[in-house]
C-alpha cells in the first residue's frame, strides 16, 4: 500500500527526519532515512554499509544521529521517491516490554466491561473503586508490564490474518518508545536519554483469552490473547525523541471503518514514559531496538461492544508519528 494512500495531506511526521524499512518492488528491505517531504534515501549506500539495519543503527544511535540530521539536509543524496516503496515495520526488536492499565478511563471502562454478571456493585461503584486502585498504583509507583514475542510484528500496512480461535479480537492503539542504549537500574530522571524515538504500536489482544477460564488463579494468559503472528502492527517510522516535544501530550486515534474508535491524550496515561522505562529496567535490562509499549487509551472494542472481524479497516494515528492502516482478514480454514 502507498503511504499516500493511508495517511492524510499531513506532513509524514514531525521534525526533520525518521528511519523506517522499506523496499522496491522485487527488492531487499533497507533501512532508509526519510524526510518531510516524501524523499527517501538508502542508508546501506549513504553510510557504505552493505549490512545495515534499523538495529544496528540503533546500536550506534548518539553517534550516527547527527550524520542523519547531515544526509536530511543534502539534497544532493541518491534520494528515491516514498510514493511507489513498500513500507514495513521499521524495525525487528529483540525485546517488547508492554504495559497495561496505564489509561485511567481505558482501565475504568475495561473493569465495567469485564465484570462479572453476579458482581454486586454498580457501574458507580465499579468505576469509583478501579479509581482508587489506580491512584495507589500511581503513588506506590507500580506499572503493570508483560513481555511481548517479537514475532507479533508486522508493518504498518499489513493485513491483519484474525485466527479462527480468536473469538473477541480487538484493537489497542498505543505510543511506543524505542530503546537506543543498554538501560538497567535507571532513575526516572536518567530514562529518556536511553530512548531514540517513537513509533505507532496497535497492541492487539483476543478478549476471549485474557483470562484462564480452567483456573482463574493463574489469571492472565498474555501468550494466548496477545502473541498471534501479526497482531503489533508497528510504525510506519521511528521518529528521533528531540522531535516529539512532549511525549505526555500526543493524541493517539484509531478509526474502525472511518469512524473514531480512540481518541484521547496521552497526558491519560498514569505512569509516563520516563517512569515506564526506570521501573522496567529495575528488572530487566533494555537492549537497543527494544520497544516499550505505554498501553492503550479508552475506547477499545469491549468498550464499543463492537470486536474486530472480516474486512474491518483500522487506521491508527499519534501525533508527529504518522498514520498505519491495518486490513483485516479472517484466517482461512479447511
């Protein structure tokens, strides 16, 4: 699918430059250096790097970052049209790290939706009493973060294959911050030097399989409900943070069908970006190319009373990141 086709006449993303994976008909994927503008330029070529990915650039991020900001600037590179490329997931990450419960009025609507028949409380109640959890969760400085299969990405503009087992698949558009240098035991104040930038993230999830059903203890069951080849469909771009002003103040939108399904702020989110990465990384160690996936705001399918099926069309949007458009298809049986 052409870009122009997915997004709107707005500029393909904020700032001077982003880096996706993109490749010509009949081509290799290569990791390209795009601007404003729609002009594409091939960084194998430009940095005499036959091997290179999105991967190992990020390795090498605070170094290479002011020669991209060069190669944006020169008109006179090899540059090649975006119109007529194909787009992919702008990187393979070796580590997902996704948050849930992190949109206050996402979680309040989730604890509505998923209650059960015989629960006492009213919709007041119900709602009053996921507030107050959140709020303690908030000052005992508590995310909740699950591991995600990096198998589950796909590119912007991928159809989506929905399994036959998947009875309640629905959308979950998030901000996703890309990990550029090792991160282990940082402070808050100490997290954003350690991200690169920010993609686009529909962090897709079969309602029907959250819960273990056989043994409710064990609660939730992220393999089954999240881990679907396909379901992150990433980027189009990674956009370089010193472009994205204020990571807490960008609008995440997602239209099924060209009606609006999300659209909310990202100053609804509990626990920031910084907080997100600093309290990841007193656990595990974020390697560059790795995403953090900042949840999801309200208005998912649950809530809608409306789950995803055959030939639906998601276009996802966050402020400065650009546009996604995700094609759904039912996975064929025999």
């Amino acid at each position: 699918m052409s870009v122009k086709s997915a997004a709107s006449s707005a500029p393909l993303f904020a700032g001077p430059l982003a880096i996706g994976t993109l490749s010509a008909p009949g081509g290799a994927a290569f990791p390209g250096l795009v601007v404003p503008d729609g002009r594409v330029l091939d960084l194998r070529t430009a940095l005499a790097e036959p091997a290179l990915t999105a991967l190992t650039l990020l390795e090498r991020w605070e170094a290479e970052l002011p020669r991209l900001h060069g190669l944006a600037g020169d008109p006179a590179g090899d540059w090649l049209p975006l119109d007529g490329l194909s787009v992919h997931a702008p990187l393979e990450p070796r580590q997902i790290f996704q948050s849930g419960a992190n949109y206050r009025q996402h979680v309040i609507d989730l604890e509505v939706a998923h209650r059960a028949q015989d629960d006492p409380r009213t919709v007041e109640e119900a709602r009053a009493e996921i507030a107050a959890i959140m709020d303690k969760r908030a000052a005992e400085d508590l995310p909740y973060v699950f591991i995600g299969l990096p198998t589950t990405i796909a590119g912007p503009y991928d159809d989506l294959v929905l399994p036959s087992w998947a009875k309640k698949p629905d959308w979950e558009l998030e901000l996703a911050a890309v990990i550029s240098r090792p991160a282990y035991r940082v402070t808050v104040e100490e997290a954003l030097e350690h991200v690169a930038g920010y993609t686009i993230a529909n962090d897709l999830t079969d309602r029907a399989t959250v819960f273990r059903r056989d043994m409710p203890a064990i609660g939730t069951d992220w393999l089954r409900c999240k881990n679907a080849p396909g379901f992150t469909p990433l980027g189009p771009w990674i956009v370089p943070a010193g472009s994205i002003a204020d990571p807490s103040d960008l609008r995440v939108t997602l239209k099924l069908n060209g009606d609006t399904m999300q659209d909310e702020s990202t100053k609804d989110m509990i626990f920031g970006v910084a907080r997100m990465v600093s309290y990841i990384s007193q656990t595990a160690q974020l390697l560059p190319g790795d995403l953090v996936l900042t949840g999801s705001p309200a208005g998912n399918g649950m809530h809608w009373g409306r789950l995803l099926r055959d030939g639906d069309v998601m276009d996802g949007s966050v402020t400065g990141l650009g546009a996604q458009r995700t094609h759904c298809v039912a996975e064929e049986t025999s």
